[in-house]
C-alpha cells in the first residue's frame, strides 16, 4: 500500500497553514506505516484538541478526536479493552504537557502499549499563539507581550523519569529520521514518545521573528545535535538567554513489561489458576 | 425476639445476600454484563471500585484504578466503544471533574454507566455523610443543550434492578447513564435477593449488519431511531469526535446538521419517556397529601405515610426511579387532587422546583429538607405536615 492510500481523502482540505510542521509529520508517520506493511484495520488514532489533533481526521484509520488533554486517557481504555490493536496518539505540547500532563505521565509509568507523539510547536496554535509548557523563557506569546516567564519542559527528561520505555526526540527538518524513529516507535512494545519539534509559522514564528517556515526549519537544522542512545541535554531550560544546541535522535530503548500483559498475567496467575 | 430467627431462615434461601448499596451497584453491574470498569477511589464511593477491582477479573472482564475521574469516565469511553459494557463510579468532588467527558458521551453517543454516590457539598463538604445535592448537576453540570438519563432506588433490591436498567438504556439508546444513589443508601446493608441468571432481561447492544469494509455510517439512525454500532477498532473504520458531526461522524458547521443533532440528542431522551420513567407510588387515589421522594429519603416518606394514615390521615407517595427525564405528565395527573404536595429531598430545593413545574396550582407543593448531612427522619416530615396544616409542631 502506497503512503497516501492510507489518507482520508474526504477530511480534506486540511486545516493547517500554508507553512505548519504537522503535514510533514502527517507524512513521515504514514510513511512508517506503510514500511511496516500495517493494514488500515490495525491502526486506532485518538487525539485531543489543538492544529496537531486534527491529524487523526486525515487519516483512514479507527479515528477518535476526543476532549483537550485527555486522548492518552480515552487511549488506555481502548488498549486494554483490545491490547490486540496499534494504538497511536499525536498531540500537541499544550494537549499533552499543560491539561494532560497527569495523563501523559501516568502512561508512561504504566508502560502501556501506546505511541505517543508530541508535536511540539512551542505554542497553542489553534486559540492564536499562546505559550505553553514548552514555550522557551523570554519567548513571546499573546499572553506573553513582555517574554514567558518560567522553564520549559524538556519532554525527554520528563518522559524518562515519568518511566516511558522509548524515547526520541526529532524535528520536521529531519524528515527521514522521523520517519525510522516512528517505525521503532510503532514497533516498540511499551509505552513510546517522539517529541517532533514541528514550526508553527503562524504564531511562535511570526511572534518571535523567527522568519518563515523554511527559516524556522533551517533553525532545527542548526541549533540540533544528535546524541548516541542514552545521552541526554538541556532544551532551553537555563533562563540566562543561551540556547544549548538541542541534542535530538533516540535516548531510550529498553524492554520492560507491559501494562496490558502485565495485567493479563496478574489474573491468569493469581485469579484463574 | 423474632428477628434473629427470620435471618436465620432466609439465609437458609438460596441467593439471598447480605450487602452494602456499593456492594450491590458492582454486583449487578456485572449481572448486567459490564466488563471495564475504570474509577478513582472516592469517599463514599471507593467500595465500588474495591469490589470490582476483584470480581471483573474473576469474569473475564477489567478494572484499572486510573490518575483521576476524568481519565477514568475517558477510559470506560474508549472501552465502550470498542464493545464492552463499561462503568465508572465517584462522588460529588469527582463527579464534577467529569462533567466535560460527560458531555463527550453524550454527544459521541457512546453508552457508558456513571454511579454518582452523593455527599455533602459543596467542595469536599461532608465526604461521610449524605446529601442530595448533585440532582441537578445531572441534568445541567455539562455545558450546553443535552439530555440524560438518571435513575435512583431507596433499596438494594430496586438497585440490583435499577443498575441493570441503566445499562439497558444506555445500551438502547447509546447515552450515559446516570445512577444517582446517596451514602445512606451505598452505605447501608441490608439483604438483596441475587437475581438466577437470564431472570432479568438484558439488552445487549445493537451491532451493524454493514458487512466488514462497506462503509458503515456510525450515526445513521435504522426507521426505529436506534443506531447500530461497530466495534471500534474492529471491522469499520469511522471517525469520532465530540465536535458537531454529520452521519459519518466527520466535523461540521452546517446550522442544518448543528440543529438535526442537537434535536435527535434531546428527542431520543425527552421523546421516550414512557419507556425510561419508572417510579413506585403508594396510596396515592384520594390521597390529600402527596409526598414525593426519591433515594434513602423515600424510605422515611414511606414510614410517615404508614403512621400518618395510620392515626387515618389521607397521605399517599410517589418514590421516583427515575429523576431524569423528569416525569411531568405523571406528577402533575397523580397529584391533582391533592391538597398539598410535600417534596422530601437532602438538599436546598431541587426535585421541588420540577414538581412545582409540573403540578397545576404549584402554590401547594412544600419542601421537607435538610442539609446538615442527617438523614431526614419520620418526625422531620411530620413536622412539617403539622405546619402546613396550622397544626404546629
Ligand atoms: S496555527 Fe500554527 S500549528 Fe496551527 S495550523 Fe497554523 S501553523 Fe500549524
């Protein structure tokens, strides 16, 4: 099956601007899905609210667009209903870190089955260009003329000590490298997160000069380094100004038991037996 | 002393159980075939949990204690639709955190069981003690025009039946459903008859006959209006979303299509009441006084109206089963010759306010009531009828 097969045709056109890192993301997450040869059937999208959520729409899978915050919560009870389907749930940095915060890390302490992939855009796009936790200190925003005040998120680090099985982080310049990430991600049995920093040119770009989208991505292109497995680094969290290159590709890879197994083996030992 | 004896005998009755409310909410939750339960433990709601957490496993189904209500009413609607009668329970504090995903239901029309065990409130209020506080909250607590489904029992044995009710309804009308108890009532033990099984019918959930890879519309309703499902994530793949949806599920802004499915959301409820109202009443013809109850507060109408007719006081009852929809048409042809109508509910005044909508000459209804997290006694009610009648207390 040809990568674009697996698009809903009929969702179209999109909602995103001329210029938004989510239709590369869009792409480089089909592509994974056709070079692991998975049928139609065998993927379940949930999503939440935001530009990034409405990526499940354009897709011809099992789609649940579901509340802000909430699609990794919805996500579990789908997984552990039926651990046999691919369950994979994009969401924005605002969806997944600022309301659904809780959500996201209590999935990963689960390690269920699930791939999260967090767009990261530093913004809320779809309320006009908000900060969020990932927005950089001093960053501007609609909500904050005079610079956002506070630390980021480093979304590695905190999937790491929230206990998430597979870890990567990749940006939309790095469109190939995407696209192997997802496909480990996808076949990676525990719970997996790719932050994937995607421009928003609309608002993080226009609000913080930072050009058009070609720039911007030009801007992932030059201010990232790739780390070998289990390194990690700093995303923007000293508030002196200096912005450390980001460290970017695969940081944690590691099999532990999964929550849905884990559960199924709890009752055949201590229930059924 | 005959009570020791009569136990005694009935314990020698087959499936005569000794339970709590919460006990009996679990129990027949999976009489009733529900197989994912997801909760979040809450005074005085926690035994629910507690007990399912042990017996899903034991039939095949799943529990998972999730972060917070609002992940678990996600959970048990993510479980839903892939096939699976699913339940949550809470209380007050955690029934208001899962208003949005309440709403999420109704408008994705995804049949799930919500068991609200009332406390004291506001805010975290009186988690120990009894309260009737959330009964609008149902009805209202999520934003925008909807409808819901709420049933309620004074006694485990109308519970048991009750909570297999809402998972009848939700399953033929593809709606939450709301079972509103009190802590009296989840707290209390008192014996339940354990239903054989296939004594109470089931409704198993109307499943499309679109065979698998033809496009199946998931809100296309059959001439009946019922709308059949397809598992998610099973043989169609179709879109969900709590945005404004046409028949395939797809986002729209179309007024036509906002106004056909906000109409089909409140008509499939408000327009089938006689098959969801259930209620009991007692002595009602030629009664002069009218008292309505619903919940542990029923069981202390019903004493006063044995004692009041008793002294040969013309006093009948209506206990509600069903709070939601409201039923107007019963309340106001039941109550129209009655003198006075005395609403008797744990809270401020909400029940009151639908009876007093519903009645002609709503001047005679009266509210018995308490808020100080007390049950309502015989004598409360009776004070109250002596007040009305000039009689003082
Ligand atoms: S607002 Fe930003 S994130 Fe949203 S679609 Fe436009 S460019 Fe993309």
């Amino acid at each position: 099956m040809a990568a674009t097969d697996y698009l809903r045709k009929r969702f179209m056109p999109h909602i995103w601007c001329p210029g938004c890192g989510h239709g590369i993301v869009l792409n480089s997450l089909l592509r994974a899905i056709e070079k692991l040869g998975m049928e139609k059937n065998d993927v379940v999208m949930v999503s939440g609210i935001g530009c990034s959520s409405r990526i499940q729409g354009y897709t011809d899978f099992h789609t649940l667009h579901t509340l802000h915050g909430r699609a990794l919560a919805f996500a579990t009870g789908v997984k552990l209903a039926k651990p046999e389907v691919n369950v994979l749930v994009p969401m924005g940095d605002g969806d997944a870190l600022a309301i659904g915060g809780n959500h996201f890390i209590h999935a990963a302490r689960r390690n269920i089955d699930i791939t999260a992939i967090i767009m990261n855009n530093s913004t809320y796009g779809m309320t006009g260009g908000q900060y969020s936790p990932t927005t950089a200190c001093g960053d501007l925003a609609s909500t904050a003329p005079y610079g956002t005040v506070g630390k980021p998120f480093d979304v590695v680090a905190l999937a790491r000590a929230a206990g998430a099985t597979y870890i990567a982080r990749t940006t939309t310049y790095h469109a190939r490298a995407m696209t192997r990430i997802l496909t480990d991600a996808i076949k990676h049995h525990g719970f997996s997160v790719v932050e994937i920093l995607s421009q928003c040119p609309t608002y993080y770009g226009r609000e913080n000069d930072r050009g058009d989208a070609v720039e911007m991505m030009e801007w992932y292109r030059d201010n990232t380094v790739a780390i070998k497995p289990d390194e990690s680094g700093p995303i923007n969290s000293a508030c002196n100004g200096e912005e450390a290159p980001l460290p970017i590709g695969v940081f944690v890879n590691r099999s532990e038991p999964e929550y849905c197994d884990s559960y199924a083996k709890l009752v055949r030992e201590k229930v059924l037996s | 002393m005959s009570a020791p004896t009569r136990y005694a005998e009935r314990k020698a009755e087959p499936n005569i159980r000794f339970l709590q409310g919460n006990e009996v909410c679990a129990e027949a939750a999976i009489y009733a075939g529900m197989r994912f339960f997801a909760g979040y433990p809450i005074t005085p709601s926690t035994e629910i949990a507690e007990r399912l957490s042990e017996r899903l496993p034991q039939v095949g189904g799943t529990f998972i204690q999730m972060e917070d209500e609002i992940a678990s009413l996600a959970a048990v609607i993510g479980a839903s639709l892939t096939g699976l009668k699913s339940m949550t329970a809470t209380s007050g504090p955690g029934f208001s955190l899962m208003q949005e995903t309440l709403g999420y239901a109704i408008m994705t029309e995804v049949p799930c069981v919500i068991v609200d065990v009332q406390r004291g409130g506001p805010s975290t209020g009186l988690p120990t003690h009894s309260s009737q506080g959330d009964v609008m909250q149902v009805r209202w607590g999520t934003h925008g025009d909807h409808s819901i489904v709420c049933l309620t029992a004074s006694n485990h044995q109308d519970l048991f039946e009750m909570v297999i009710d809402a998972f009848n309804i939700a399953e033929t009308f593809r709606t939450p459903v709301v079972v509103l108890i009190d802590e009296v009532v989840a707290h209390m033990r008192e014996q339940v008859r354990m239903p054989e099984e296939g004594e109470i019918a089931l409704t198993e959930r109307l499943v499309t006959a679109v065979p698998r890879d033809v496009d199946y519309h998931p809100y296309f309703p059959r001439e009946d209006g019922r709308l059949p499902m397809s598992n998610f994530g099973g043989d169609h793949r179709y879109n969900v979303t709590g945005l404004v949806h046409d028949m395939w599920g797809f986002p729209s802004n179309k007024p036509n299509v906002a106004d056909e499915l906000i109409h089909h959301l409140i008509h499939k409820i408000e327009n089938r009441k006689r098959m969801l109202v259930r209620h009991k009443e007692y002595n009602v013809d030629g009664a002069e006084i009218v008292l309505i109850s619903y919940g542990a507060t029923a069981r202390s109408a019903r004493h006063i109206m044995e004692n009041r007719r008793a002294v040969g006081m013309a006093v009948g009852m209506i206990e509600l089963q069903t709070l939601w929809p409201f039923p107007n048409e019963l309340i106001r042809e039941r109550c129209k010759d009655a003198d006075y109508i005395v609403v008797v509910e744990m809270n401020m005044g909400q029940m009151v306010h639908q009876v007093e909508a519903a009645v002609d000459r709503p001047h005679r209804v009266f509210l018995s009531n308490r808020v100080d997290g007390a049950m309502i006694t015989p004598n409360n009610i009776k004070n109250l009828i002596r007040v009305i009648q000039g009689k003082g207390v």
